[in-house]
C-alpha cells in the first residue's frame, strides 16, 4: 500500500515544494491516473507520496531502537486521519451555512444512525 504513509506524513509536516516538469510515457501515465483515481487522490499527490516514500530511506526510522507501526496500522491511522478531517469540515461548513441548531441535531441524528448500523453489524459477525 504505497503512499499512504508518504501522504500522511507530508500532510503530518510542511515541506518545501520544488517544481519540477516531467513527462512520463503515456503508458506511465495512464497506470499513474488510472491509480490516482482509484485512491481517490489526485495524480501530483500520488506521485508526490511515491517519491516521497521511495527517497525518504530510513530517515523516518524511530532513533530510540524501537520498531515502528506496521503498514497496517499506518493505513488505519491514515483512514482515521481522512474520516476525522473530512468530519470536522463538513461541521464547521454545516455550522457556517445553517447554523449550530441544525449542525447539532444533524449530528445527533448520525450518532444514532452510526450506533445502530455497528449493532447490526456485531449481530452479523457474531
């Protein structure tokens, strides 16, 4: 799962961005579109998050010893990350464009529906 936690990371810390022009044979960048698409990410930020991961080396490695997260656990972190941010904007834009009343019953109203589904959900895989 390339990319993922380049992404993370670059959203985690601001880099200095350097433009640079490539051209990649249209074959390449058909495969960098077509997987860009099905991240749901745009294809500079894909191609951003592979060198980012391909460069960075051991750079990002814990200096106490210790192992760091697996590619698993970056990927939840990365998910929750997205779902938190995606969240709280969709909030602070409800609140701007109808107000903290509505936010807040809207927001009741999808705890509710969210407890519910994970109900029927542990009945299902029980």
């Amino acid at each position: 799962m390339y990319g993922v936690y380049a992404l993370n990371k670059m959203k985690s810390r601001p880099m200095p961005e350097i433009p640079y022009t490539v051209r990649p044979a249209p074959e390449l960048l058909e495969r960098i579109e077509k997987t860009a698409r099905a991240k749901g990410i745009a294809p500079r930020k894909l191609i951003r998050a592979v060198l980012a991961e391909h460069f960075a080396g051991d750079r990002d490695a814990p200096q106490d010893g210790s192992v760091s997260q697996s590619n698993p656990q970056r990927g939840l972190d990365q998910i929750l990350f997205d779902l938190t941010r995606t969240r709280l904007t969709l909030q602070h834009l409800l609140d701007r464009q109808v107000g903290s009343e509505v936010t807040d019953q809207i927001r009741q109203t999808a705890q509710q529906e969210a407890e519910r589904y994970m109900q029927r959900l542990r009945r299902t895989t029980i």
